[in-house]
C-alpha cells in the first residue's frame, strides 16, 4: 500500500465519521433529543473548523497527501467523487448551519 493509498483511506474514514456524527445531530434536532452526544458533536466539528482555519482552509491530511502526488483533481486525496470533494465545504457548513437553527428552535 502507498502512502498516498493510506492517506486517502484515513481521510475517507474520517469523512464518513463526520457523515455519521452529522446524520445523528439531525436525527436528535428532529426527534428532540437533545442529549450530551450532541453537544459532543457540536464539538467535534467546531474542532474541525478550528485546525481548518489554522491550516489555512485545508484539511492537515490534503497538506501531507500533496507531498505523493501532484494531481490538480479535488479528490486526489479523498475517495470521493471528484465533484463532491470540490464542494465538500462549503455542502456540509449548510448542513452543519441546518442543524445548529433546529437546535436553536428546540432550545428556544
């Protein structure tokens, strides 16, 4: 195995992890269940956000990936469509933005 086949398997786990944290902060806004778990997850993406604006919008594991490869396609770093990789960002800050207004609705 590569490097480069290393990192995308560790980046694409990692984003599958976010999906599932995701799925269960829509799940508890919209079942009401607003329990520390989602206090958790809330958590774990402003973390995210945070080491994004440190390394400069990138994710840590696309700076080390760069080093194996110079491919200009959005994915060459993620198993990903290539699409969806581009639109990643700026696809899951709405969704984030979703969760965090029902959350406000059901607190308020």
């Amino acid at each position: 195995m590569t490097k480069l086949t290393a990192i995308k398997i560790i980046h694409t786990l990692i984003w599958i992890f976010f999906n599932i944290v995701l799925f269960y902060l829509y799940y508890a806004v919209i079942s009401n269940k607003i329990d520390r778990y989602v206090w958790i997850g809330l958590s774990l993406f402003v973390l995210e956000g945070l080491v994004l604006l440190i390394f400069n919008k990138q994710c840590p594991l696309t700076i080390v990936a760069r080093r194996y490869s110079n491919s200009n396609q959005h994915n060459f770093d993620i198993y990903l469509p290539n699409w969806l990789a581009k639109y990643n960002k700026p696809i899951y800050t709405i969704l984030l933005l979703g969760v965090i207004v029902m959350l406000l609705f059901r607190l308020f």
